[in-house]
C-alpha cells in the first residue's frame, strides 16, 4: 500500500527537534527529519544522530549518513527514469525507531519504503547497535563469548517457529544464521531480534519477518553487558 505524505512548502527543509534520552544510562540523540518535494517526487526522512565527540559515536553518525545519502541519491536517479507513472508519485519514505537505549547502549532500526511504479513499493530494513563501552557499532557477533553462536541462535528461532506455528506459518524455508546477517539484527530491553528482509522467508505481504529471543534464554552464550 501507498503510505501518505504530508506536502511540504519548501523544495528542501531540515528540521531539528530536542534531544531525547530513553532511560537511565542512555544515550543523548536528536532527530534529523529532511524533506524534499519536486514535481516528479516526494522524500519524507529522518535519521538519528548520536550527540558527543567520541571516535565511535563519530563513526555512527557518518555511516548513517552515507547509508541514507546513497539511498536518496539512488531513488532520486530512479524516480527521474520513470516514463509510465503509477497510481501515485515516486516516494522515498525514512523511518527510524529507537528499540533500546539503557545502560549505554542504544539500538536503532531503519525502515526504507520506495514507490517508484506498479502496484506497491517495497520496504527493506537496516539496524545499527550502539555501544558506549568499547565505543563501537556492534556486529552480531560482538554480542557472544564465541563463535557457537550461530547454532545457538538457529536451535532459538526453530523453537519460536515450532512454539507459535500460526505466527510462522508462511515460512518458505527454515531461517538461518550465516556471515550475511551480521547486520541483520537490534535489541530491545528483553530481546535480542534477529530479523528477515521482504522476500527471504516469506512474501512481499507478509513484511519482515522477526524472531525475538529472550536475552535470558541464551544467557551464557550471551556476554553479560547486554543482558536485561
């Protein structure tokens, strides 16, 4: 489906709200939220910025950054190549959300919707985790004492699979952990969430798929500073 669009009056507008912090032991960010309208097409964005000096928040920063300048770059090359118009004009919409941010430790997920023809645009997702410790974004991998992890998060996701059926039941395939998904991840106050972009494991309708796993299942294989 088509997401709405509020009309802007400027061709270019950045707007900065106030700073937030989540809990205790979190993380100043602010919003950057930037819009762009012409006549052919609309951008709707926004991204968090890590507030402080530090080598790794700096690092944060820049690559959300690049990664939302070469995804507006490439819509906007896109969007200008579009000779048969659909039912609306080309949209890029940028959401991001804040799924944990205690304990110096703050994990963002990023949604990307593109409309550029046909019948529906397409959604993917992006998440970087934040931590103040080693002053680095985390791989998945970061996360565990040892490379076992992998089969420890595989064993996870079959129990939530065979445990809740009706939930997964569109499943193409059984999910695994592989090089690919190191990225592929955030955490919440409970949960670690391993998620599957449109098309990996379902179809388009069924959205991203995710699979929750209490921290305190895998407390053990888990280090200790991202437990709840």
């Amino acid at each position: 489906m088509h997401h709405s669009l509020k009309a802007v009056t400027s061709v270019f507008a950045l707007f900065f709200l106030c700073a937030c912090t989540a809990q205790s032991g979190g993380i100043k960010s602010r919003i950057e939220n930037v819009s762009r309208e012409t006549d052919t097409f609309s951008i709707n964005g926004e991204r968090i910025i890590l507030e402080g000096s530090s080598e790794g928040i700096q690092k944060f920063n820049e690559e959300a950054e690049k990664e939302i300048t070469e995804w507006t770059e490439d819509f906007e090359s896109r969007a200008s190549q579009i000779t048969v118009p659909g039912s609306s004009p080309p949209c890029l919409q940028i959401r991001q959300t804040v799924k944990r941010n205690s304990g110096g430790i703050i994990s963002v997920i990023t949604e990307k919707y593109v409309y550029l023809s046909g019948l529906h645009g397409n959604t993917w997702w992006s998440a970087k985790t934040y931590d103040s410790s080693p002053d680095r974004t985390l791989k998945l991998s970061d996360l565990f004492c040892d490379d076992t992890y992998p089969k420890i998060l595989n064993e996870r996701m079959k129990e939530l699979i065979e445990n809740d059926s009706e939930a997964y039941h569109d499943l193409w395939e059984q999910p695994q952990i592989d090089s690919t998904r190191e990225d592929k991840f955030y955490l919440d106050d409970k949960n670690l969430v391993i998620f599957f972009e449109p098309y990996e494991l379902s179809y388009y309708a069924r959205g991203v798929v995710e699979f929750p796993i209490p921290l305190e299942k895998i407390r053990g294989y888990v280090n200790e500073e991202y437990l709840p």
